[in-house]
C-alpha cells in the first residue's frame, strides 16, 4: 500500500505572513510555489494561512493531508526537459471565511501578517452595494478585504507598522488600483472614518501585478497515478504546471522584501509593468489569437499540433518574429528571448491545449492582442501585416455559419462540426450575415464598431485584403492558402 503525503513530509516553520483568499490550482503552483521555495533557499520566513473566498466550509482534502501538497512542474526551458517535483510545505491553515469566520477575522489581528495576495477570478474585484459591514462575511471579495483591513486598523488603534501590502494577482488591468477603488467604495457605503481611509493610504499598498504560467492542475486519473508511483506516495491535491512563471510587480520598493526569483520562478519589479502586460498580450496571447482558428480549419485540435506542423509552425514563426516583435516597446533581446520561450512553452508535449478552447470569445480577444499590432506594424512600415491581417479572415472563415446550437453557432470542418462560442449578440449578427457573399460579409463584420473600437473599413485596403484572404481559402482551403503564404505566394 502506498503511504500518504501527510506520513513522509512536515510542515515548515515560519510565522504566517501571508493571507491568501484563493485556494485554487494556479495560486498553489504560482504564490504558493515561490513562497515556499523563497523560504529555503532565500530566508523569506513566512507561512500561508488560505481563505477560500466562496466555500462554505473548509476543503476536505487539504485537511487529510494537513495542507501538504505537491507541485511538479513539467514542460521545456531553455532547450532542455524539465520534470521537478516540490512538495509545499508553508500552507498553516486553510480556512473558510463562511465556517470560520471568526479564526478568519483572528487573522487580521496577528502581528505578524504583512501580505494579502488572491486570486478570486477575473469577476471577483467588483462592488456590490449588498454587502454589508455586519454581514459575516460578506459576498465579494472587496468587501471582505475591506470588512478585514477595518478590523486591523481598530485592533492596532490605526499603527502605521501594522498596514499590509496586498498582491491580487487576478487577471485584469490595474488589478490593485482597482482593488482599493472597491474599497473606497464600500468605506463610502459603510460610512467608515476618514482616518481609515487615511491609514489604508500611509501604511497599506495595493499594488498591481501581472502573472503568467499554465498551470494544468490534476491530471487524468492514469497520470495522476503514474505520478504518485514515481513519487512514492498518494497526493489528491498534486498540481501540475509548465517550468515558466513570471510575476510582474508595479513596486520596485518591494524587491528586497519578497525574493521569489528561483529556478523556475521569475519576479520583476518596476515602477510601470505596462510593457510586461503588453509584451505578454501581444507576443503569448497574440501568437495564440493569429494562429488558432485558421490551424483548427487546418484540421489540427492542440498547439503542440501546430507546433510540430510544417504549414503551421512556420506561419506562426512568420507571424511573431516578422510582424508581432517589431511592434513590442522594450528591447529587442528581452522581447526575442521571450518569444523564444513563448515557443517552447507551446511545444511542451505535457500541455494539451485545445484550439477550440482558446477559440472562446475570439472577437473580443483579436481587438485585444491582435489589432495594437496590426496598427502599429502599418504605422511603422506604411504596409498592412500579411498575416495579421490573414488571422481576421481566419476568424470570419471560422465563425461563419448559420447552424444556430444551444448558446453558440455550429461551425463546420469537412464533416465535423465544432462550437462557436461568443457574446450571443455577436453570433446572432454572424449568422445573418454569414450567406452574403465574401466582399459584403466582411465589409459588414469589420464595421462592428462596438466590436472593435472603431469602424476597421476605415484601414485603407484592409477590408479588400481581408476579403481575399477570405476568397482564397474558399477556393483552395485553408491549409493551401496557408502553406502559400509561408512561401512567399
């Protein structure tokens, strides 16, 4: 019989330091992670008590394995494999803010504490004028955050040294700007004292951050077994992730404070980390966005398809380092050096990622990573990008069709048929629009201006250039067309 976790490792000993409200896996293979090697082999000296924002009691696994867990980290760096295997030791407890409020709310009296950080979905900073300051707890995280800070700052009698610096590391713009305007918000609503808020500015940080790594989680159950063979021991919690991780923090102040640059973990910090989130949403996003519709037309399902494809790779290849990288403002080593690992990270045989789950909401996410560069390459170079502007047709090739589904549109590919998923708005108008012929479909699609943010006919040529991109696949196909442009047709 296998022994359990629990009975071959023990916790580290450290001070709690660190309030996290976020137990999922990308928080146990990113903060998580760096925290706990930061104490060995940097002398961070802190633990991790975790908040679990929504459960209403305390996850039973973490309980029977005492909050021990294992992060094995598999994937390419550096043009070599990696497979490593680190078990977490710094988690102290693992609370439920709803089962037990008030060990929850003991925390915010610990003299120790320094650091919140959370990660409670792209949705999760929002204001909601139901919650109340006697609710326990309240519903939003904001709320919460703000119902604890109050509490520490009765508790201490408002003591500068006793302010916390907070980390959110959810996926949005500004994240903690945006975070203390909550905050605002609920102090305003609860009509708490202007000497809180005064204390939030003097002694509190809310700092934004960007974060980047795939974090798999637990594996198919086949695997997950083959692991915990190799490891010697049962692992339910075990979280599974590729070697590259990056924290981008806006805080050069805290560098010293928070060492978590290891191995397999970078931080940066700086004063503005605008050009990290461009240079990740541009180069990782872009390259995703220009490349996944028309592969999957292509008849390919995964990246690591595409990346072992002799059409594909080589189009991607075309498209990040001839037309993306140019338009990326920081330097050109930093930014090739982070393309050359945007590829590795993409060929990471561990990593199955699914074209047709990157494909969700692809008109939202082409305005985002696809157009900034479209635009700035035709500034540059007074010409439009072949293959940025390539990716639009791909998209309207892919999102057309009439098939309505339950809440998506029913593409075709030969004789398969796969989702398309997108604002319902945006797919209603597809699909009125998608028998017209070439030239009046496209025209139509790019003068969504409340798709794009602006009218994008206005483009010179970009409209006629999209349409015979469009035309071509239609004749030849996709993979044909494609396989053109890579040689120079």
């Amino acid at each position: 019989m296998m022994k359990s976790i629990e009975s071959c490792f023990t916790h580290s000993r450290h001070p709690v330091r660190v309030l996290q409200f976020g137990e999922g896996r990308f928080m146990r293979a990113f903060v998580d992670y760096a925290i706990d090697v930061a104490n060995e082999e940097q002398g961070f000296d802190g633990n991790v008590v975790i908040v679990t924002p929504r459960a209403a009691r305390r996850p039973e696994a973490f309980a029977r394995q005492k909050n021990l867990y294992t992060v094995r980290l598999q994937g390419q760096q550096d043009g070599r494999k990696v497979v490593s295997n680190r078990v977490i030791t710094c988690i102290d407890d693992v609370l439920s803010p709803v089962a037990d409020y008030d060990a929850y709310m003991a925390l915010a009296r610990l003299d120790t504490l320094e650091y919140i950080t959370s990660n409670t979905t792209d949705g999760g900073i929002v204001f909601s004028p139901d919650d109340k300051l006697e609710d326990r707890p309240p519903r939003t995280y904001p709320a919460k955050l703000t119902q604890f800070l109050f509490a520490r700052y009765q508790y201490f009698d408002g003591a500068e040294d006793k302010g916390l610096i907070i980390l959110p590391v959810e996926l949005i713009d500004h994240n903690g700007r945006t975070l203390r305007s909550c905050i605002n918000q609920y102090a305003a609503l609860w009509n708490l004292p202007a000497a809180f808020l005064q204390w939030l500015d003097g002694a509190c940080q809310f700092t934004d951050t960007l974060v980047d790594r795939i974090v798999t989680g637990y594996p198919d159950e086949q695997t997950a077994q083959a692991i915990q063979k190799e490891l010697g021991y049962t692992d339910e919690l075990l979280d599974v992730a590729e070697p590259f991780a990056l924290w981008a923090v806006e805080n050069p102040g805290l560098e010293k404070r928070l060492p978590f640059t290891s191995t397999y973990f970078q931080t940066v910090f700086a004063s503005d980390i605008t050009v990290y989130k461009e240079r990740k949403v541009r180069i990782l996003n872009g390259a995703h966005t220009s490349m996944v519709l028309g592969a999957y037309l292509a008849g390919l399902e995964y990246v690591g398809q595409c990346m072992a494809d002799k059409d594909i790779r080589p189009s991607l290849e075309q498209t990040v380092y001839g037309e993306i990288l140019p338009t990326v403002p920081m330097a050109p080593d930093a930014v090739r050096s982070f393309a050359d690992a945007v590829f590795e990270r993409f060929e990471n045989p561990f990593v199955h990622h699914e074209l047709l789950a990157i494909s969700l909401n692809s008109t939202s996410k082409w305005k985002a990573r696809i157009l900034p560069s479209l635009k700035d390459s035709l500034a540059a170079t007074g010409k439009l990008p072949r293959w940025l502007t390539y990716s639009m047709a791909a998209l309207l090739a892919f999102y057309r069709s009439e098939d309505k589904g339950d809440d998506c549109l029913i593409g075709h590919r030969g004789s398969d048929t796969y989702p398309i998923r997108d604002d319902a708005d945006r797919l209603a108008f597809i699909a009125s629009h998608a028998a017209m012929p070439d030239a009046g479909y496209v025209t139509a699609v790019l003068k969504q201006a409340d798709w794009w943010g602006e009218d994008l006919t206005a483009i010179p040529g970009f409209s006629q250039v999209v349409t015979a991109h469009l035309a071509r696949m239609g004749a030849i196909g996709v993979r044909a067309h494609i396989r053109e442009m890579v040689n120079g047709s």
